[in-house]
C-alpha cells in the first residue's frame, strides 16, 4: 500500500513538472504564472479586486488555453 501510495505522489509531482514546463513555453498563459508567482511571493501587496476579476473574466479563457495545449501534446 505505500509503495502505491509514492507511486502515485511522484506520478502527480512529475505530471505538474511538465505542466509547469509547458506553461513557461507558451507566450499566452505565461502571464499566469507571472500572477502565480507575485501573487505566491507578495500576498500582502495583492490587490483584491484584480484577483477578482482575473477568477471572474480570466480564468476560463486560462481553462481552454490549457485543454488546447495539453490536447496538442
């Protein structure tokens, strides 16, 4: 059973790995995880409304950036 277990963690580490590294690649999602980032680093100078409105109006165009790059690989 936890062998199983590691199996399936290093499954999901490696599998975010190669998402990290395919969004790094692409111009139009790179933006991202620039957010990602400031926001991860400098969670106290986040403006609330601007997280706001990128989960609102951003966060899907993201979703189908990600399907069609994921669907290409």
């Amino acid at each position: 059973m936890f062998n199983k277990d590691i199996e399936k963690l290093n499954f999901i580490v490696e599998n975010i790995s190669n998402i990290e590294e395919i969004i790094k690649r692409h111009d139009d999602i790179k933006g991202a995880y620039e957010v990602r980032n400031f926001i991860a680093h400098d969670y106290m100078g986040v403006d609330i409304g601007l997280i706001e409105y990128i989960l609102r109006d951003k966060l899907p165009e993201l979703k189908n950036s990600l399907i069609s790059i994921i669907l290409e690989k």
